[in-house]
C-alpha cells in the first residue's frame, strides 16, 4: 500500500471520527450519518489497497 494512499484512507477514517463526534454532540444527524460514511469509506479504500498489494507481490 502506498504511503500516499494510506494516508489518504486514514484521514477519511479521522475526518468522519469527527464529523460524527460533532454531529452527535450538536444533535445534527446529517452531520453524524456523514462522518460514518466517510469512516466507511477510508476502510474501504484501505481494503481495496491491501488487495492490490497482495497481487502484486506475486
């Protein structure tokens, strides 16, 4: 995986950690149901580059 994009998927998971802290805290449930899906979507691309790492190192 590259550095880059594993940086990239991390920073999704955090950014949503937030988003759903505040919007949690704020009582915004818009916010909240956003901060989940871009969690989601950090582990999904990390999912996705671990996959290509274990093709490509055979």
């Amino acid at each position: 995986m590259s550095t880059e994009r594993k940086i990239d998927a991390k920073a999704d998971e955090v950014k949503g950690k937030v988003k759903e802290g505040v919007g949690g805290a704020t009582d915004d449930h818009g916010l909240e149901a956003e901060g989940k899906t871009d969690q989601a979507k950090g582990k999904v691309k990390e999912a996705a580059e671990k996959v290509k790492d274990v093709f490509k190192k055979d």
